[in-house]
C-alpha cells in the first residue's frame, strides 16, 4: 500500500508557510540595508563581516542589483 502524502492544509502548512513569509521580509531587508550600507561608502568588505558572509558572497547577491540602481560602488583597491 502506497503511503498517502501529509495534507497541504492545518497547522504544519501554516508555520510553513510563516517561514516562508520570513525568508522573502529577512531577503527584503538585507537588500534595504546593504543598499543603504553602500550608499553611504561601505566596502563590499565591510559589509560582509557585518552579515557573517564573505566578500565575494555579498557581491554575488548584490552587485547587480546595486549596479542598476544607480549606487556608486567601491572599488577594491580605491
């Protein structure tokens, strides 16, 4: 007999669905707060060590998205 798939309803589809929530407002607002970070002549660096991740890390997530917002970026070596 094939066991049957947990409902997608109830209580456990709630909390899943509130972790999701989170996610998507914890991504929202580092991309708020990076940007501002950056703005104001924070180094892909700084804001790494901030965020407990590596340089490249933050870049890789962020860059474009800045790049096309218009945001001066620092250059490594400025």
């Amino acid at each position: 007999m094939t066991p049957k798939p947990p409902e997608s309803t109830g209580p456990e589809a709630d909390d899943l669905a509130a972790v999701v929530a989170l996610r998507e407002l914890a991504d929202r607002l580092e991309d708020a707060a990076v940007e501002r970070a950056m703005r104001t002549g924070w180094s892909w660096s700084q804001v790494a060590e901030a965020l407990g991740v590596t340089r490249q890390a933050v870049h890789k997530k962020h860059h474009r998205r800045l790049e096309l917002a218009g945001i001066e970026l620092r250059r490594r070596n400025a």
